[in-house]
C-alpha cells in the first residue's frame, strides 16, 4: 500500500489533519500509535 492510498482511506474516515515528518507521520486524531 502506497503512502497516498493511506491518505486517501485516512481522509475517508474523516482524518483531514495529517502531518507528515519525515518518514513519520502523526496523526491529529485519537488512534493508538503502532510500534
């Protein structure tokens, strides 16, 4: 899955705030961060 797919299924749920970090990316958004 490509990094664009995440963010196009992410924006579908009703995430629209993404911030991307370098190879991170935080979420504005309640979710459990994955390790």
């Amino acid at each position: 899955m490509t990094v664009r797919e995440i963010i196009k299924i992410l924006k579908q749920d009703g995430l629209k705030d993404i911030d991307f970090n370098g190879s991170h990316i935080q979420y504005k958004h309640p979710i459990k961060p994955r390790s």
